[in-house]
C-alpha cells in the first residue's frame, strides 16, 4: 500500500518532533538522573565516548526552543488534519485510521520526552539547588 502525501506528512512531523524530543531529554534529563542515582562515573564516561552531549547541554536553550517549535508545529499539525477524511478503499482507510492513531502517540510521547527534559533543565535547578 502506497502512502499519499498527507499520510506521509502525518507521521513524518511526529517523528521529527520526537527526536527533537529526545534531544532534549540526552541533554539535560539523562544527565540530572545519572547524577541522582549515584552514577555520576557512569555520566563522565558517556560524556568522554559522547562529547556531543556536552554541545546539547551548552546550547540547550537553542535545542529546547527549536524541539519545542517543532513540537508546537507536530500538535497543529495532527489538530488540523484529525478529522481530514481517510481514502475510500477499505484497506487505505485501515491504514489511514492507524497512522492517525500512530502519529497522536507519537506526539503524546514526544511531548512527556520534551516535558521531562524542560523540568530537568530549567526548573529542577532552581527547585533544588
């Protein structure tokens, strides 16, 4: 079964916005857990395989607010097109139905990755510390 452009669109934005999501969360919510649980050796040494976490962490202002407008665009997105109506064929409707399903739970995690993360780098250091 082929996909047609807004089938397409509908899961590639979710998509996007979820591994902006998850940028999110290498950046400042992996970190601040490691630390808590008492695996800060573990951190030192993901960070010293991983340096571009240390780039995540540096300009995560950039990283949230770019993760954060393609979250915005992703939840627009799925709002506009919810009742757009599925193709005729029963089977393309099928399809159509469950990437519509796939793409709001999609979204829906992306959004508590991106939550998770926001909490961990803004919020939790002023509560905190």
């Amino acid at each position: 079964i082929k996909l047609n452009a807004e089938s397409k669109k509908n899961i590639i934005i979710p998509l996007i916005s979820l591994f902006t999501s998850l940028g999110t969360l290498l950046c400042c919510a992996l970190p601040a857990l490691m630390v808590s649980i008492g695996a800060g050796a573990v951190l030192a040494g993901l960070v010293s395989n991983f340096p571009e976490l240390i780039f995540l962490s540096k300009y995560k202002i950039y990283v949230f607010s770019i993760a954060g407008l393609l979250i915005t665009i992703s939840g627009y997105m799925l709002w506009v097109n919810r009742n757009a109506p599925c193709p005729i064929d029963p089977m393309a409707a099928k399809l159509c139905n469950k990437l519509r399903k796939l793409s709001i739970y999609i979204y829906i995690f992306s959004l508590i990755i991106f939550l998770t993360g926001l909490f961990f780098a803004f919020v939790a250091p002023r509560i905190f510390i």
